[in-house]
C-alpha cells in the first residue's frame, strides 16, 4: 500500500467522488473490494455502484451497515485479502490495548493467535467460526471503545466476504 493523500470534503460527497475524483483513482484501475470508512476502527463494506455512489454522510452511510468515523477512509481494492485486512488490524488492536479490561486483553488476544493461524494457512475452517465467535462475545462488554472497535473488521470480514482466505 502506498501513502495516501489527505483531503477535507464536504458532508454527502460520494465515495466514487473520494476515490476517483479527489484521490486519483485506484492504483492501475484495480476495482475497489472493499471500504472502511472510519479508518481500522470501522466494519468492511463490500463494494458495487450503490456503494460508490452513496454520499458520506452518518445517516446514509449506516444504511449500509457501517459508520463514518474521524475522517479516516481506507479504500481495499481486489488484491487485498480480506483476512489480511483482519489480521493487521487485530495486531494494531492488541498492540494499542491497555489491558485493564479482561474482555479486550483476552478477546484481542486470541483473535491475534486466531487470525495468524487463518492468514497463515495453518487454520481450519472452525477457526473462522471461533474469530467470529470471539468478536461476537466481546461486543458491548469491553470498558471502552477499542475494545468494541477491534470486534468491527473482524465481524463484517467474516459476514460480509465469509471466506477471508482465498487460499481456502
């Protein structure tokens, strides 16, 4: 991935408008997987022309099944694994934890063990069925918000592109 350029656009800009418009378009004119829209800490959308066309505000955004977060968009095209983009965020999770709440330490922990077994090849299919689990069990029992952000990527990869490996 290279360095992104940073932009400040206006409320109901499109992400068609974002990418293509203001950042350049997709190195090589790749297609786009995949969005975040509030940086590592969002759910994944699976991306087509209603996605593209839709204006980045909060309302319609969450129609899609995501939220804008502090201005941070990451734009995946079709050569990112999904369970790639899960690990490394899991990894910047664990990293960026306190450790003062068990559900956050613990759960981040075995999704790290958990997404390095699945990324790496060396998993089984019930493992992905265990992250999900994981991340599921930790929504809304965490003392702050990196908890429940950590539980965001995780949750959508596996639902929204269920086989996050295409080595599988």
């Amino acid at each position: 991935m290279c360095a992104s350029p940073h932009y400040e656009l206006p409320f109901g800009t499109t992400f068609r408008q974002l990418i293509y418009e203001h950042g350049g378009g997709i190195l090589d004119g790749r297609p786009v997987k995949a969005i975040m829209p509030a940086g590592a800490s969002s759910s994944l959308i699976a991306v087509d022309d209603k996605v593209l066309d839709t204006p980045m505000d909060y309302a319609t955004v969450r129609t899609l099944g995501a939220d804008l977060g502090s201005a941070s968009v990451i734009v995946l095209d079709d050569t990112v694994d999904i369970d790639w983009v899960i690990n490394k965020t899991i990894h910047f999770f664990k990293h960026e934890s306190c450790g003062k709440c068990t559900t956050c330490r613990e759960g981040n922990y075995w999704m790290k063990n958990l997404t390095e077994r699945i990324h790496s090849s060396t998993g089984a299919q019930n493992d992905v069925d265990l992250l999900l689990n994981v991340a599921k069990q930790m929504q809304g029992k965490c003392l702050c918000a990196l908890g429940e952000f950590s539980t965001m990527a995780v949750v959508t990869g596996i639902e929204r592109f269920r086989r996050i490996s295409k080595k599988r």
